[in-house]
C-alpha cells in the first residue's frame, strides 16, 4: 500500500505562485511515475502533469504548458508541482497520483494506481 500527501495549497492573487507537494510512503521501492490531477467545481478531474521514474520524460496539459513546472526528488519519495502566472481558471483541488504499474508519464486517469486527498488551490482576480 502506498499513501501520498499532498501540501503547499492556499489562496494567491492571479499572476502569483504556488509549489505543491506530494510526499509518497509505504511500499515505495517501485519505479513508479507520479502525476498532478486536478478538479474545479462541477467539472471532471483532469489531467495537469506527469513525471516519469528518473525525471527525464514529463508531459504537461495544454493549459498549463510554459507556467507549470512538475519534478520530483526520489530520495524524498516527493513530488512537487511549481505554479507560475496562477490564473482564476486554475482554481481547482490538486491531487497527485502514481502509477505503480509503469514508469512512463501518462496523461490517463485511469492508469494511476493511488491517489491522494487532494490540497486547494484558489486563485483570486
């Protein structure tokens, strides 16, 4: 079993900052990819990010291309999500998710195997 916690969420004025974190612990020893969901009110989880085992390979949703930032510290079990030029729409729970099963970055909901609680992030206009 594996859990991950999420951190690093609040509320920033848009044009602001923000770096999330996700600490993974239990059965760790997989190499495993790790990504970032994230769901606004009424709306489906999508996908945000994605990093592969080493860091080498990362995929990126359109609309967070060139402001976000995933990478990851397997030392630490973490990754982190860095969050430039934060807009309203970015407004959503942030949740990070790892694929035991591949180490390759995947855009698909439906491959990761855990997921965490989720952390809030509000950008305000």
């Amino acid at each position: 079993q594996v859990h991950l916690v999420e951190s690093g969420g609040g509320l920033v004025q848009a044009g602001g900052s923000l770096r999330l974190s996700c600490a993974a612990s239990g059965r760790t020893s997989s190499n495993y990819a790790m990504a970032w969901f994230r769901q606004a009110p009424g709306k489906e989880r999508e996908f945000v990010a994605a990093i592969s085992w080493s860091g080498s390979r990362t995929n990126y949703a359109d609309s967070v291309k060139g402001r976000f930032t995933i990478s990851r510290d397997n030392a630490k079990n973490t990754v982190y999500l860095q969050m430039n030029a934060l807009k309203p729409e970015d407004t959503a729970v942030y949740y990070c998710a790892a694929d035991w099963n591949s180490g390759y970055p995947s855009s698909s909901r439906t491959r990761y195997t855990y997921w965490g609680q989720g952390t809030q992030v509000t950008v305000s206009s």
